[in-house]
C-alpha cells in the first residue's frame, strides 16, 4: 500500500515556550504534540539531540557526544512530578521570558535543578532497575561518554589532545585506573543521560499514540573535541599525533562565496570498513531508537566530501574524496532494510549523488526560497518539477524565514518570478501562506513547513545563519505565539492539508 500524503511542522525541542529559558521535553511539547494532531499534522521534525557546548554558539550540528542527549531539554516540571523535584524548586528557578534563549542563564539554572535532582535519584527505588537496564543498553558508548565528561571538567575544559599522554592515548591501565577514581561523578552523568533518555522516551510513545512521527536529523561529521574522536581516533584522518590533517566543509554555494569551513575532522573510510562499520551502525541505530525518519545532514559527504587542508583559512582550497557508499549503505542494510532516511541533497549535488538517492530511493529535499531564481521555470525546486518521493520544505532552518527572506533577500528577478508564479500583482503580509499552499499541493508525499513560517514571523525569528555562529539558534517561542499556533495558524493549515489529502487518508 502506497504511504498517505501527509504533512507536519519544523520546530527544535529548544523553541518551545519555557519558563525554565529553553523549550524542554516537558508539558509544552506534550501540548505541541496535541496540537499537531488536532490539527492532522502527522510530523513533527526537529534537530539534534546532542549535547551542546557554548563555545560553538550551541549549535546542535556541533556536539562533543554523537550518542548522548542534551540535558538542557530535561524537563523540571517532569523531575517535580516524579519526586524528585520539591514545588518550590521549580516555582523560585524560572527565567523572565525573553524574545532569545540566553544560554548563559539556562547553563546555571538547568545546573542548579539537575544537581538538587541527583542528590535524590538515589533513594528513588522505582528507578533503579530501568537505570540499570538503561546502563546496560547503552554499553557501546555511555561509559566512555561519563569519564569523558568527567575528565573535561578535571582539565577546565581543555580538549582531549591537550590532556596528559597516557590519557590521551587511552592506555588502558590509565583508563581503568581513572574510572574507578571517578566511579561517582561518572554515575552523576550516567544518570542525566538516563533522565533524559527516560523523558525522551515518553514523549515519543506519547507521539505514536497521537500518530505523530517524529522526524530527527543526524550531522554527518562530529566535532575534533569530541569523545568520539577521543575514543575512535582512528576511524578519522588524523596524524601520528592525533592531531587533524583535514577538515570538512563544502565549495563555495549558494550560502557562502568562500564555501563553509566547518572544521569537524573528515572519515577515515578505510578503517571504518575494516570495522564493518560498527561505529555508524551503532550511531544509527541510536538515533532510530528515539526517531521514526531520519534526516541525513550533508548526505552527498557520504558519496563524496570535500577535504580541506587544516591550515587553510576559506574552504575554497579544498578538493573532493570519495567515499565507500556501496558498501556502506550494504552495510546499514543489513541492519535497517527500509533504510528511513531523508537524504539533504541541497547544494552542490553531483550526478552520482544523484545516482545513489534514485537508487536506493531516498526522498531527497525540494525548498521552496531556493525556487524563484535563474533557472526559473525550470527549477527542481518548483512544485510543478516534484517528484511524489520527496519532502517539500518552504525553508529549512539555515534558511531565513518567508517573510525575511522576501523583505531583506528577494532581489528584483525573485520577486517577478515569484509573483508570477503565485499569480500575484504584489507580494504582502500574507505571501507565507501563499508559499505554504502551492507547497501543500505538491505532488511530494511529505511537506513540512517550518513553524516561523506557519506565524508568518519576520527575519528575527530565523534560527541559523549557515558560516556566521553568532547568536543563532536561539529563537523560542512565546506563550502568545503558541496560543496564535493553537488558535489560528494551524487550524488554517488544517484546511489547507485536507484540501490537498494532506490529512493522512487519501493513499493517492
């Protein structure tokens, strides 16, 4: 039986309304979840779920755990009904609302509950068999993630290759050594991941039950300070000294003229055939434990990336390498046959990426903003060029919003070819909607419009700036937004999803 034409929302954990500074796994996004289904919206995509760290602007595409869970979205509302918060606890521990998540702020108060909620976990019981299961489960990478983070702290966050040899190098009489020393405060973080994953969990069961899929997003690279790296050195390109070689990045795009210097150290691929790929296996199947889809970030890199010399200050001296895919994705296959994965094929796409996407049948994405410039009519991203295994998405979150791209992006071409397109003498406040219901009436199975778009919200509201790490990935919504969501916003979608079999019945 074909899948039901369906469509649903983009939004992070992170922009959830809080009065903790930082949307959370909380009542808000049980809420959130409601509210898409009442409104027959059967997806809701959001972004990593890794750890995060201040020094890269909290970008969830930058985690130093590829397997560990961000404790900043464990919810105190939920601690306080468990027990093991006190209702004073969370009624004097709040942030004033802002417009922006000020991160600083929400490192200490999240600090302040998560520490009074560890000195209790232990007399609770109830807990301790699923911990221990939880523990046993997550052998592959949970204790390697505790010591880790347990020895960042020994060393005032200095990066691993800075630590002393024997450390660095993971002697193994060392390594022992170090987590019998460190038994206790790597029981403390063992248990933040347990109460996160815990909550996570929940509120994902509590997604099918409303028949939500979730939609989750796995970054293709992982960060040099990382403890993967640490652990797996050489599953990447590193030299004697373990320090990098090459970095990742892509050419120069659409996004930047000087290409996109990520810096994350790029795969040794020979090495991970060696290991059957038991890193990615793993990875993969952790991430299709918390989500039902899985978005592939930068997925042409997994056919070939662009490798950039580490001292090179601009990606343009960088040259292609690639990769094993075949075999890798045999591999996967092994393991997850339906291989539910979205392929990012935005940017530079080449023919044997191409290739590999109609081969294996990945839906690629088709982004609305992308539609409207010389190619036009001809673009693959106009809804008249899609094809039915696709995601249409009017932006994604590198993308400034409909309203912000119109005002402050649109040059004169755009705007013609927009207007004519949309059979408009001249765009206004309500073009969001416009763009949300030609995306609607695609042919593509899946469109997901980010929430910004659906509140018609302004360039302000945009969530990343693609090779500018100030200040992104803050934006959160408001009680008001939320209530505007609820009220107005999606119940119009809803029209518009049952008018073009977006309701999840029609099987055409």
């Amino acid at each position: 039986m074909e899948k039901p034409r369906s469509s649903g929302l983009l939004m992070h954990i992170s922009s959830l309304p809080s009065q903790f500074g930082i949307g959370d796994l909380g009542p808000q996004a049980y809420q959130f979840a409601n509210i898409l289904a009442q409104n027959k919206q059967h997806f809701w995509q959001i972004l990593p779920l890794n750890p995060t760290e201040q020094k890269h602007d909290n970008s969830p595409y930058h985690s130093f755990a590829a397997f560990a869970g961000n404790t900043l979205f464990i919810s105190p509302e939920l601690l306080y009904q468990e027990g093991l918060l006190k209702k004073e606890e969370i009624t004097n521990y709040f942030l004033p609302a802002k417009k922006n998540i000020d991160f600083k702020q929400v490192y200490s108060l999240k600090d302040s509950l998560l520490e009074k909620t560890l000195q209790r976990f232990a007399k609770f019981v109830t807990y301790h068999e699923d911990y221990q299961e939880f523990c046993q489960q997550n052998l592959f990478w949970l204790e390697d993630y505790a010591l880790f983070q347990c020895l960042k702290s020994s060393f005032q966050g200095k990066p691993w290759n800075q630590w002393p040899s024997e450390i660095k190098n993971r002697h193994q009489g060392t390594i022992q050594k170090l987590k019998k020393e460190l038994t206790l405060k790597m029981e403390r973080e063992k248990i933040l991941q347990f109460l996160f994953f815990n909550q996570w969990n929940r509120l994902k069961y509590y997604c099918q039950k409303k028949k939500i899929k979730i939609i989750g997003d796995m970054p293709i690279y992982v960060t040099y300070n990382s403890m993967d790296v640490w652990c797996h050195p050489q599953l990447f390109k590193l030299d004697q000294n373990k320090e990098q070689i090459y970095k990742a990045g892509v050419p120069p795009d659409y996004f930047s003229k000087t290409g996109q210097l990520w810096g994350n150290p790029v795969y040794q691929w020979e090495e991970h055939h060696k290991e059957k790929y038991a890193w990615w296996t793993q990875r993969i199947k952790k991430n299709l434990q918390m989500v039902d889809l899985l978005r592939i970030d930068h997925f042409r890199g997994l056919i070939a990336y662009w490798e950039i010399p580490f001292k090179e200050k601009t990606a343009i001296n960088g040259h292609w390498i690639k990769a094993p895919i075949i075999q890798f994705i045999k591999s996967i296959m092994r393991k997850f046959p339906d291989l539910p994965f979205i392929a990012e094929d935005l940017g530079v796409i080449t023919e044997d990426v191409a290739k590999i996407i109609e081969k294996y049948h990945f839906p690629g994405m088709r982004v609305l903003l992308f539609a409207f410039g010389d190619d036009f009519p001809d673009s693959t991203y106009l809804p008249h060029n899609h094809i039915t295994n696709c995601v249409v998405y009017t932006g994604t979150h590198d993308n400034n919003t409909i309203q912000g791209w119109i005002n402050r992006e649109l040059n004169a071409t755009q705007k013609k070819h927009l207007c004519q397109y949309l059979g408009k003498a001249r765009l206004s406040s309500e073009s969001h909607w416009d763009l949300i219901r030609i995306a609607q009436g695609s042919v593509a199975r899946l469109v997901i419009i980010p929430i910004q778009d659906i509140l018609g919200l302004g360039e302000e509201s945009r969530m990343n700036h693609p090779s500018n790490s100030q200040n992104d990935w803050r934006w959160q919504l408001t009680s008001e937004q939320m209530s505007e969501l609820q009220k107005k916003a999606l119940p119009r979608l809803k029209k518009l999803s049952e008018i073009y079999g977006r309701d999840g019945k029609s099987k055409k």
